[in-house]
C-alpha cells in the first residue's frame, strides 16, 4: 500500500512540473502536510532541511522571512538548521560546548554580580537546549514533530547571540 501512495505521489509531482500547475488545481492541496519555517532572526539567514516520512526539501532562508514545505501522506517532520561554528577549525557543537562551559563557571563565580549570574543563567538555557538539540551531530541542530491533517505545523529559528557575541540557533518546532 506505501508504494503505492509513493507511486501517486511521484505521478502527480511529475504532472506538477510538466503541466506548470499548482497543488491547487489539482484539488489535492487540502489533503497536502505543510510545515512553515520562520527564520525571526534579524541578521543571519538560515539553511534548513525539512524531512518527512518520504522525502526531504532543503531551504535557504533569508532573516526575517518564512519557506514552507509540502509533502503528501507523511505523519512525521524533522527540521534541521546548519550551524555555524567561530571559525573553519571550531565545528558549532564545540562552539556550543566551550560557551557551556563559560556560562556554568560565571554563574557560579563569587565575584560575578547578580544580574551577571541572571544573565548567564538564560543564556545557559538557550545553549543547554541547542546541544539537545545536535543529536549526535557536530554541525546540525535539530527538532521533530507529529503533522495533523489540514494544519500547517509551524517552526521557528532565531540566530541569537550572547553577552560574549557568540552566536546560536534558537530551534523551536510547534
């Protein structure tokens, strides 16, 4: 039965791209799975990949702007967001990792001042949920979730920095 929905799923994508027709015409819009990406960020763009059960669409995504991804029969996304790590040599976990590090020892230092430690102690909420959200990987950040039918699921991503300049994604699927 999978392949066959695969098998339809091929025929009317190759239909879309010869006639130049939309989802629309064909009445099967409704029935499509749809996740937006919002990049709410202000200065960098991001590089997502949205995987559903079949498939996998790629993004660039200028700050500021939104992308949505369309699949057919699919219950699951994931949605990966490249990072960006300080330089050629630093991969974004290691990055990540040695801000973890910074921020645990300045909220337990004596001679940091109380809005020092405050602030540090968010910012390490932010890092502690990026590393989460590597998996395994030293470059790609990532979260899932379930599709409903008829609801198009909604993702944000916000290039963030800290108090020392150093950059992250704030990855949140809805």
């Amino acid at each position: 039965m999978l392949s066959m929905k695969l098998l339809l799923v091929v025929s009317v994508m190759t239909g879309l791209f010869a006639d130049q027709c939309s989802l629309g015409d064909l009445g099967i819009a409704e029935f499509a799975d749809k996740v937006t990406v919002s990049n709410i960020g202000s200065t960098a763009d991001a590089f997502v990949s949205v995987k559903f059960n079949h498939g996998q669409v790629s993004l660039g995504i200028e700050a500021g702007k939104s992308r949505t991804a369309i699949a057919l029969a699919a219950t699951r996304y994931t949605v990966k967001v490249l990072g960006r790590g300080d330089s050629d040599w630093i991969s974004y976990k290691d990055t990540l990792l040695r801000l973890r590090e910074q921020l645990q020892e300045l909220t337990l230092s004596s001679r940091a001042t109380p809005d020092q430690v405050a602030n540090a102690a968010t910012e390490l909420t932010l890092v502690l949920s990026a590393l989460e959200q590597m998996n395994g990987s030293a470059v790609l950040q990532s979260c899932s979730g379930k599709l409903v039918s008829g609801v198009t699921s909604q993702v944000t991503v916000n290039w963030t920095r800290t108090a020392d300049g150093t950059g992250l994604w704030v990855l949140v699927c809805g």
